[in-house]
C-alpha cells in the first residue's frame, strides 16, 4: 500500500501547509503535532467505490506516543517557551510525576496523559485526514489513489 501514499506526498505537503494554523489553534504545539503524526497511518473505507470512499486515520498506535508529549512540553519548558498549545493545566511535571505516570500511576489515564488530550489528538488528526481528502479530490487524484489503495 505504500505506493498509494507515495502518490500524494505532493498534496500532504500542500495540507501540512494550510494546517499550520488549525494545529497553533489546537492545544499541541508543532513539535507535538509532528510526534502525533508519526502514530498515525490513513486507510481508504471503501474504495472500490470512490464516491463512498472515506480517507480515514489509523490512530491505534497513538496511545503509544501519547506519554512522549509530555516529555516534548519539558523540553519546550526547559529551553524557555511555554508548554505547546496547552493550557498550562498540566500535571505539573517533576520528577515524582513521571516515574508516577511511567508505572501508569497518573492521575489521569493509564499512561498519564488525559482521555480528554488524546481525543483532542485524535479529532485533529480525522480533521486533517478530511482535509487530505478534499485536497486530493479537489486536484482530481481522489480516484486513482482509491485504486492504488485496493490493489
């Protein structure tokens, strides 16, 4: 399947672009939003039929980057700038904290990091993946890739 991807890397390109202002809009900084991007693998719904066809985002492996964001907010914090796009909420940091949330003993999900972030990661991303989507179907290759995708 990696031939259907390698066939939009021009038009992620062109929406990575455009999307630089809904993600300093969200509660992730940029470097936040490239370590989510690395989690996230797009499947096609449907497409044998391009009209019904969805581009939608895999983001099962997510949940194993999502204690790394916290670790890209101290270092964002540590060279001077403030924590992402986040409210400062946070959990405070320290070390106490991340010991506490490597032995899943956070305070707010499993691996520490809130269910409320890791929707918020996951709304960002299917918003993007639509945005893809559109962008292929507007320079007309909305097809060929839901063909290259099902072979």
């Amino acid at each position: 399947m990696s031939d259907w991807t390698d066939a939009i890397v021009g038009e992620r390109m062109t929406v990575d672009s455009q999307f630089n202002d809904r993600v300093a809009a969200s509660r992730f900084s940029s470097q936040e939003w490239g370590l989510i991007m690395t989690a996230i693998e797009f499947e096609i719904e449907n497409p044998g039929d391009p009209d019904a066809a969805r581009l939608v985002a895999d983001t099962s492996s997510l949940p194993t980057i999502m204690p790394e964001l916290e670790n890209v907010r101290s270092q964002v914090a540590a060279m001077g700038g403030a924590p992402g796009g986040s409210d400062g909420g946070g959990s405070g940091g320290g070390l106490v904290d991340s010991i506490k949330g490597a032995l899943g003993l956070g305070g707010s999900g499993d691996d520490g990091v809130s269910d409320e972030e890791f929707e918020a990661a996951e709304r960002l991303v299917q918003e993007y993946a639509d945005e893809l989507q559109a962008e292929l179907e507007d320079v007309g290759k909305w097809e060929q890739v839901c063909v290259a995708y099902a072979e």
